[in-house]
C-alpha cells in the first residue's frame, strides 16, 4: 500500500507514528503496518511527519515503549509542535494514562484512529448504530479520567446502559433487514468482498451502472451498499 503524499497545509494535525518491532517480526512488515497507519492517518485528515520504531520482545505494558523512547518521541513533539501522537496498537487504558502524563499533544492508537474514521463516515441507521455501539465497548474501560462531572461508576452504568439499548437497536434493523431480503425473491445474488480500498464500490458501479460513492481513502464507504 503507498500513501500519497499529502501536503501539511491539507491537514488538520500533523502526527508521528510509534510502533513496536517484535523480536520475531521482520522490520519490512512493520514498515508496511506504519504505511497503512500513514493512510488510515490520512483519511482522517492528518499528516504523518516522522515515525518512531523500537525492537523489543513484547511492547511494555506500562508504557509501550521503553522509558528512553518515550522521552525522545515526548521531546520530538514538543520541539516540532506536533499535534498527536499515533501508536500502531490498541493501547490498554493504563498504557494510555501512562504515556499521557509525558506527551505535550493528544494520543490516538490505531482503534481510536478507525473509530473516529467510521463515525465520520458512517451513512446508514445500521452503520451508524453499529459504529456508536463499537466506540462505547472502546470507551467504558478508558472511562477514569475522562469525565469529571459525574462519579466513575455512575459513568460506567450510563455507557453500560446505551450499549444495550444500542444492542436493540441493532437487533430491530437486522429484522427488518431480513424483510427486505425476503422481498427479493429468487434473484441471484452477488457478494463482492475485499480489503478496504481496492475498488469493491468501482467494481459495482461498473456492473450495475450505479453512482455508489468511491474515493482512494481508506474506508470511504463503510455502509453496506446493495443494488
């Protein structure tokens, strides 16, 4: 996958990139993975301007990277102005606590930066709830800290409580989706499957001669799309 450049004043932030070389993971394949962060980056409007790699058996889980790392990605963002910093794992929430506390900017890991992608994204009432439901189940166990206004169990309970109703929500547009799937009759049906951005939304607008939205980022369309 190679990104387009995109210029810095296209961009709403500007970032550096972390990630972890596992002993037993060859460097090119983390290459890969950060270029694929670069592009996920990209689509949410912010520009990459230096990656940060360290080789360690396993990320610490206290930090992530080593003490010495951190120090230098916290000096680097500090001296360049950078607006976040994007680590190429889900954090834990005491990862995140802890590496808050010596960053001068905010911190994305890579399933906050998708999260924030789909709900930018999403279209439908199906992909809409379903992207809402997935960024409560990432928030309640980061919830300490975040909200200072309520106490943290009381948090908890409402964020519990949305996911459920969410949860319905869900269930009731599977039923009526399986209506409408009904109505179709014995018509042949074809899936196109595949990995974001190789061309699922060209390749249909090519068959069927419809407009379904297509665009070189990734994720452009997340709702499902039928014609």
């Amino acid at each position: 996958m190679n990104p387009q450049p995109v210029a810095a004043a296209d961009c709403r932030e500007r970032a550096v990139l972390v990630a972890v070389i596992r002993d037993n993971q060859d460097p090119r394949q983390t290459e890969e993975f950060l270029d694929e962060l670069e592009f996920l980056a990209e689509t949410a409007d912010i520009c990459s301007v230096k990656r940060f790699t360290q080789r360690l058996p396993q990320p610490s889980s206290r930090i992530y990277v080593g003490p010495g790392k951190l120090e230098e990605i916290a000096a680097y963002c500090r001296e360049h102005e950078i607006d976040v910093v994007i680590f190429d794992d889900e954090l834990t929430p005491s990862q995140t606590r802890n590496i808050e506390k010596e960053m001068p900017c905010r911190l994305l890991d890579r399933t906050r930066l998708i999260l924030d992608i789909f709900m930018s994204r999403a279209r439908t009432a199906y992909a809409k709830t379903q992207v809402q439901l997935a960024n409560y189940e990432y928030m309640l166990p980061r919830l300490s800290g975040l909200w200072t206004h309520l106490e943290i169990e009381t948090d908890r309970r409402i964020v519990r409580n949305r996911i459920s109703k969410l949860k319905e929500d869900l269930k009731k547009i599977d039923r009526q989706m399986a209506v409408q799937r009904s109505n179709r009759g014995a018509m042949v049906r074809v899936a196109l499957v595949g990995y974001t951005n190789v061309g699922k939304s060209t390749l249909m607008n090519l068959i069927s001669k419809s407009e379904v939205f297509a665009e070189n980022k990734l994720f452009a369309t997340l709702d499902t799309t039928v014609r």
